[in-house]
C-alpha cells in the first residue's frame, strides 16, 4: 500500500499529542513520517531491514548538509546509457526495457564512486525515476513525458527536501529488527508500524519496493536468503494471526526498556484492532486507541495503539 497523505496526517497528529523527544523506528517505511520527527527536533533512531528504505533514510534524516553538486551530477549521470561489456543486474530487465535498464546499471555503478551520503542521494533520486517509469503500462506508456531520464533524475532530486540539521544524532540502520529494538537503550518512545502480514502461501511481492530492492542489491538471488534470515521474526511470512501476534509479542517484550510505545495497525480483515489489544496488553496495558476509517480511499481503518510503562 502506497503511504496516504491522510494517513501520515492521522499518525502525526497522534505523535503531537505525545511527550517524547526520541523514538525508534524498526520498520521505517518510506522516510515521511521520520522526516517531521527531525523537523521536531526529536532524536531519531530508525531501521529497516530493506536496503531502498535504508538508503532513502540515510539520505534525507541522517544526512544534515551533503547535497549533490554540479560536478557529482556529471560522474553519475555521463555517458549513462552508454553499455558496458554487459550488464551487471540483468534483474533490470524483468522491470525496464533494455535501454532504460542499462541506464539504471551504469547509474548504481557510478554512484558507488561518491561519498556515503551523496550516494544514498543518488540513488534516493535514480528510485523515484524508476518509480516514475513503472508507474506507466502499455496503455498508459505514451503518456510518458519524452524526457532522457538523466533530465527526470534532475527533475526528481529537485523534488527532495533539503537536507536540515535538526541538532540531533539520528541514526538509520539496516539490520534484524528485534536485534535494533534490544539494542536501543535510550529513546523516550518506540514507534512500530506494523507490517502487512504476508501469508506461506503468497508468492507475489510489492513490485514498487521489489524492483528498488533488486536494483540497490543487484540482483534477484537474494531474496531466498533474506526471508531465511528474517524467518520467525516479525516481518516474516505467516502461518497464521496467532503467529502474526506472537511475532508483535516478542517484539515488544525485547522493547520493554522503552517507556512508551505508538503502535500503527492497518486493519485489513487479517487481525483487528480488538485482536492486537489484547496480545499488545499481555506485556503492557494499553491506555490509548486512536482510529481513522480509510474505507473510502484504500478499503482499510487506521489504528494507533498508545501503551506506557
């Protein structure tokens, strides 16, 4: 599900009406929501186990002065569509045509001579552009503004906000998410917005983050070692909502260091609000349930569980 204006509305508005000055994240998501906490001035600390998600908030909420430059723009983007022996990813060409995957190779390839946080500039930039040429079909296709995608990449990087210092020491991470949550000793608040239960028997994955996921990894072939890794944690496949919520369960006993935590639901027909209060209070006792209907729009409600210690 694509992240809703409305939606990161309804959680900021609950977040205002709490009293914290840092929070974990362990699923970040799209950065939007960390990007307000750092205009706060709140002290981040926010992981994901997908690199496109570490990457984009890397590049926005940790980094507070690097901006790309005139002469960074021409080491990556020259000479881009240019083929090399062969290419390196040819997962790219399950997504793009032949001539748009070779220019996404050679872009990754020369983003890895830039410093760290241009790089994750770069390649925050390069997944909007693919976002923006997969967002059209065969029908939709000549809709296509007729631009060479190094001038949608300036387009796009336009679009970015400007990197800000908040005075804080933010932090992105991308590792296990219950390896994160132990090891954040020090913030005032854990945000958890939880993941969209994926069932044994699914077999299709987002092919907005998948495609972004094979582009930053450089391939496909992961994806069997990643689940393995990820296996019995939350964010892992399911067998069913008892292992979903005992997934929840262990994750916020290993945050019971953390004095308050927000707990973001999507109730889909999978669990319901009512399920997850009463797994959430077998560890802590829940003092506060916001909800907002997105029926409407997206066919879902919003939840936003509140507990303290």
């Amino acid at each position: 599900m694509q992240f809703h204006n409305g939606w990161l509305g309804f959680e900021l508005g609950v977040l205002r009406r709490l009293k914290f000055s840092s929070v974990a994240l362990p699923f970040t998501g799209e950065p939007e929501l960390i990007l307000h906490l750092k205009n706060w001035r709140v002290r981040i600390a926010a992981n994901d186990p997908m690199v496109w998600s570490y990457t984009k908030a890397f590049a926005l909420v940790e980094n507070n002065t690097e901006k790309l430059r005139e002469e960074d723009l021409e080491l990556l983007l020259d000479d881009a569509y240019i083929p090399r022996d062969k290419i390196a990813n040819p997962a790219l060409l399950k997504w793009f045509n032949e001539t748009d995957a070779w220019w996404f190779d050679n872009v990754r390839f020369n983003a890895e001579q830039l410093e760290p946080f241009k790089r994750a500039l770069a390649l925050t930039a390069a997944m909007m552009v693919g976002d923006y040429v997969l967002s059209f079909d065969e029908q939709t296709r000549n809709l296509r503004e007729p631009l060479a995608l190094a001038d949608t990449f300036r387009l796009m990087l336009a679009c970015l906000p400007h990197a800000q210092d908040n005075s804080m020491r933010n932090k992105i991470t991308n590792q296990d998410v219950r390896s994160f949550v132990a090891e954040r000793q020090h913030t005032d608040m854990l945000f958890l917005r939880l993941p969209v239960p994926v069932t044994q028997t699914a077999t299709a994955r987002d092919p907005i983050t998948s495609w972004r996921e094979e582009w930053l990894r450089g391939g496909d072939e992961f994806w069997i070692d990643l689940e393995r890794a990820q296996k019995a944690r939350l964010g892992s496949r399911v067998q069913s909502k008892q292992q979903y919520l005992g997934f929840v369960e262990d994750l916020l006993r290993t945050a019971s260091h953390i004095p308050t935590w927000a707990i973001a639901h999507t109730e889909n027909g999978f669990i319901s609000t009512h399920e997850l209060v009463e797994k959430v209070s077998r560890v802590r006792k829940v003092t506060t349930i916001y909800s907002k209907d997105f029926s409407d729009l997206l066919g879902v409600r919003a939840s936003l569980l509140v507990a303290h210690s």
